[in-house]
C-alpha cells in the first residue's frame, strides 16, 4: 500500500574498491542515497538481483544504494491476476507497481534518517537529504515516474503537492515515453501489459508515462545506448522531445552499445552513470 515500504528493498553502504586506493573516487562523506530500480519489463522472473553487480560497483564509488524491489506481473498470470501456466510472465500489475516505486521514495529516506545510519567519521554515512533515482529499463520507467507525481491530478493516490525533495534523476535506457514504446512494441508489448486495453489503456497513460507528466522541474539525465535493441533510442529520443517542448532541459548522454552496458560494471558507461550520478548528488553541505 502507498506510505508503506516495498518488501526487499536493501541497502548496500558505500565500500572500497578492491585494488585501489583507499577512498580513491569516493563521493565526499556523508555519501548521497541512491534509489536504484531493476529492469525487466515489469515481469515476474526479473528481480533485483540482475542489478546486484551494479549495486555493489555503486557502493564501491561510495554511494548508498538502496537496491528496490516492486511487484511485478506474476509468471502465468492473466489480467486478473490469477495463475495460469500456460501463460508467460505478464508484465506488471495495476496499480501495486506503482504503489509500491511511490513507497520506496517515498519512505527510505526517512527511514535512512530515522535509523541513523552513519554519523561523522563513518565511512557508511548516508545524506537523506541527497536523493538521487537511477533505474534501467523498466526500471528508469520507475525512477522518471516517481520523480512527476507532483505532475498527477491530485485525485490520484500517488500525487503528490509538490515536487519530491530529489537532487535528480539518471534514466538508464529508460521505457521513458509509453505512447512510442507501445507503437513500437517495445519488450513484447510489455507497456500493453501493465496498462491494459482500450479505454483503459487511454486513462492509465495519462497517469503513468513520464512523458506526459513533464516538465517536472526535477535535473534528469538519460543515458541511452545507440544500438539497443530492447528499448530503442526512439524511446529516449521521444520523451526528451517532449521535455524540449514542456520547457525542461534533459540531458541526453548516448552511448556505443546495446541495452545492457549501463548497468555493468566493467564498461565505460557504467562509470559515466556512477560520475552523472554522483554530478547531480552535489557535494554534501559544508559542516
């Protein structure tokens, strides 16, 4: 339910990096929160654990991650959500997906102060109050909707009055414009899916694409691969025209590569997410 933490969502502190120096490329201390969010389109047999790699290449720049977890479209689900085994995995579910990326941002930075995780002199010292969201895929769906909920008709049970205290978003090969991923049919019409058909599909894309929830007033970055293949740069491209024409500036980073790049840790552009990231954290207020 809204306001109440997702179940599994962990926190990896920030750590060295095995063969450097000792705080070598460390953010300045206390460390900026970072809200991660898993790909795989919304369906059941993707979890967190894909991106735990990342996670830990993240914490070793020496960032917090709170690694997320949401639900997810159960494997031989149909609409209902009922089990049937002849089905493939469904992507999503209305409207606990959502529910559950609100709740995370939500509720873990304030249980990151209400613990007391770190303090001076720990290496592990969190700043709650240097939010950034990052998440690839389905994933950077996650982290551009959560950052426009003040965008929402107040009716809605996600919105938001004004804009959530973010220092800003890093969308990694993001589903980011429904309207064009859906045209497209982007992972196996996974948007479809997660929002239904018809009338329905209408009425739920005014609530859940990013791109029609801009501008958000919110720094947000895109880092795109110019040969994906799972979600194409016309996705990308699509919603940082629409940024461009509700007026918010979006940094669009494109890159050599495919879908999968961004979130490993042995390639450059994994290191250019870790130096974005850490660009828009800031540095931590001066004691």
């Amino acid at each position: 339910m809204p306001g109440e933490p997702p179940e599994g969502t962990s926190l990896d502190p920030p750590r060295e990096t095995p063969g450097e120096p000792p705080g070598a490329r460390w953010a300045p201390r206390p460390a900026p929160l970072v809200l991660l969010f898993h790909g795989g389109a919304w369906r059941a047999p993707y979890d967190r654990r894909h991106v735990s790699p990342f996670a830990a290449f993240l914490a070793g720049r020496g960032l917090v991650v709170a690694s997320v977890e949401y639900r997810r479209g159960a494997v031989g689900a149909d609409g209902d959500g009922y089990l049937e085994p002849s089905r493939p995995a469904r992507a999503g579910r209305w409207p606990e997906t959502l529910d559950d990326i609100a709740a995370a941002v939500d509720t873990v930075p304030g249980l990151a102060r209400e613990l007391g995780l770190g303090g001076p002199g720990d290496p592990g010292a969190v700043d709650p109050d240097r939010v950034v969201l990052t998440g690839h895929s389905a994933g950077g769906h996650a982290a551009l909707w959560a950052a426009a909920r003040h965008r929402l008709p107040s009716g809605t049970p996600w919105h938001l009055p004004s804009p959530s205290p973010l220092r800003g978003v890093v969308a990694l090969a993001p589903i980011a414009d429904f309207a064009t991923a859906h045209a497209l049919d982007v992972c196996s019409g996974a948007v479809g899916e997660l929002l239904g058909d018809g009338a329905e599909l209408t009425a739920r894309l005014a609530l859940a694409d990013p791109a029609a929830l801009l501008p958000t007033a919110i720094p947000t970055t895109i880092v795109q691969g110019g040969t994906d293949i799972d979600v194409p740069p016309a996705v990308a491209d699509a919603f940082a025209a629409a940024a461009a024409q509700a007026g918010q500036d979006v940094r669009l980073v494109r890159t050599e590569g495919g879908h999968f790049p961004p979130i490993d840790p042995t390639t450059p552009v994994a290191h250019t997410v870790a130096d974005e990231i850490a660009r828009l954290a800031g540095p931590p207020p001066a004691s």
